[in-house]
C-alpha cells in the first residue's frame, strides 16, 4: 500500500467495474484527495476471479486484520464492490464496512439504470439527435416493461439461487427460455416445467421446503415490482439484447447501424452517467467513510 493512497479498492468484473468505480471515485473531492487505487481480483490474487474471489479476498483480510492498516503515513483501507445479484432477496447478502454491493443486479445494469438515453443511444446507433429523441419516446419506459417482461423468469432466478438449486441454464447469467422467442409471451407451460426443475433440484440439495420458499421469494419480488423497482432485478447483461430488439422496430425503415449494438451499448451507457448525481450518493459515501472510518470492521451472513 503506497503512501498517497488511502482507499484500495477491489472489484470483479474485467470489461466495465473499474472505469464504473473509478468515475465515482473521481465525483468526489474526498476521494480524489486522499487518493485510490482500483484492482481486478485476479491482479491480487493467486488467480481467483469473480465474484467469489472477491468476497474470499475480503474473509482472507478480515481473518489477518488486514483490511485497515495505520502507520506513521496514515491509515489505508481496502474495500471491495461485488455485483448484488439479489443477494438481500436471497438472504446471501454479507455484512462489512469494507464491502460494497452494487444497488441494481451488477455494475452493467447501473449504468443502464443512471445513463442519459439519448446520448447513450445517439452514439451507439450513429443517428442524429431528432431520430435518437423519436426512438427514446417509442422506447417509453422500456426499463420497468423489461422487467416486467421477464418478471417471472427473474423470479425463478431468484427462488433458485436461494434455494441454492443448480439448474442447467437457470440463473441470473442466462437469458429467459420461458418467453416465446426470448422477448414474447410468457409460456406458462415452460414455466411451470422451470418450477418443476427448481423443485426437484432443491431437495437434492436438501434445501428448505420449496413451497414456502417459493412464496416468500414471490412476495418480495412483487413488492418490489409494486413499488417500481422491478428494474433492480435485472441483469444489465440481458439489456442489450432486448433494447436492440425493440429499437429494430422502431427504426424500421432507416439506416441504422446495429451491427456492434450489444458489444457497445453498456461501453456507452457508462460514458452517459453522471457520476455527480445523488442517485449514486449511496455508493460514493460509503467509500467516503471507507477512508475516514477508524477501527476494524467485521463479516456475516445475514
């Protein structure tokens, strides 16, 4: 840990975490003057990667008190950003002053979530500005339609992964295969075959009973989709695919370049946030008290 620096900080995802924690970082004057630094798990580590590797990192510090460190330089902490994947939902979420979980499903769907449409959209799609702003208002609310879209396929993720069900692709990194065609009607029978997969997976592990899970699971994600939050639920690597789908019809008719689409849209998304705004108040405070806290800090299951 070198002398200017106060805050090293962890993440886990290759493609976009350190560019997304990085301009937070920067939005503060708190931050920018004590200085950080951000690293890929797998830079500090013997190899682990991901999301795991990160939260085996913060139990390895934790045990060795190494997770804050004060000398005649100063005190220099360690903090880490995982993905929240619905873990408060899924009662997998841990507790530590020094670990940061994302408020929507990863890093991907934040910038979704807090990205300028327009901007993000004129640019990825090389269309002026009029046609960028018509396709924006054809689009609506196309976050909470998305969720509600695959609302029940969110669930299913849900109920598997706190009943710790390995269902072969069933979970929060594969796309719904319970719609028609991946973005129509919801098919009741592949659902209630999903259900059945859940189900029977479960007791393999010894899981809880599936029905009083399942239930209990649903009333929160209903709660939350009844409050309008349905969109912290979804992955932000299923939003490319689905915002390509809906603008294919929008802009019918013109020449609109959607040839790189996916691969480009979250990159864009990213460049649109604006990183000052206190909607993202939550996150860049708490790396704020990362560096002015004092004391160590503990870890549990909750």
């Amino acid at each position: 840990m070198s002398g200017d620096t106060a805050a090293f900080l962890i993440v886990e995802g290759r493609t976009l975490d350190k560019t997304y924690l990085g301009s937070l970082c920067d939005s503060s004057s708190k931050l920018t003057a004590a200085g950080y630094q951000i690293w890929l798990v797998e830079e500090v580590t013997n190899g682990s990667a991901g999301k795991t590797g990160v939260l085996d990192m913060l139990e390895y510090c934790r045990k060795r008190r190494k997770l804050r460190c004060t000398n005649s330089h100063g005190s220099r902490s360690i903090g880490f950003l995982v993905d929240h994947d619905a873990d408060t939902l899924c009662r997998q979420r841990k507790r530590s002053k020094h670990l940061f979980y994302t408020t929507h499903a990863d890093v991907e769907a934040e910038e979704f979530a807090y990205g300028n449409d327009i901007q993000a959209l004129m640019c990825s799609l090389s269309i002026d500005r009029p046609t960028t702003e018509r396709t924006v208002s054809g689009l609506g609310d196309w976050r909470m339609e998305f969720a509600e879209l695959w609302r029940e396929w969110i669930l299913l993720c849900c109920v598997a992964k706190s009943l710790s069900a390995h269902c072969k692709g069933l979970r929060f990194g594969h796309i719904s295969d319970i719609n028609v065609e991946r973005y129509g009607q919801l098919s009741e029978t592949r659902r209630l075959n999903r259900m059945a997969d859940v189900r029977t997976k479960a007791a393999l592990v010894g899981a809880p009973n599936f029905d009083s899970e399942y239930s209990r699971v649903a009333r929160h994600v209903a709660k939350m989709f009844n409050a309008g939050n349905g969109f912290l639920l979804v992955k932000g690597k299923w939003v490319p695919g689905y915002l390509k789908w809906r603008i294919q019809s929008l802009v019918a008719g013109r020449v609109v370049d959607l040839r790189d689409f996916e691969k480009l849209a979250a990159k864009m998304y990213l460049s649109r946030v604006d990183f000052s705004s206190p909607r993202l108040s939550r996150m860049r405070e708490a790396v704020e008290q990362l560096v002015a806290q004092t004391g160590s800090s503990d870890l549990s299951r909750v």
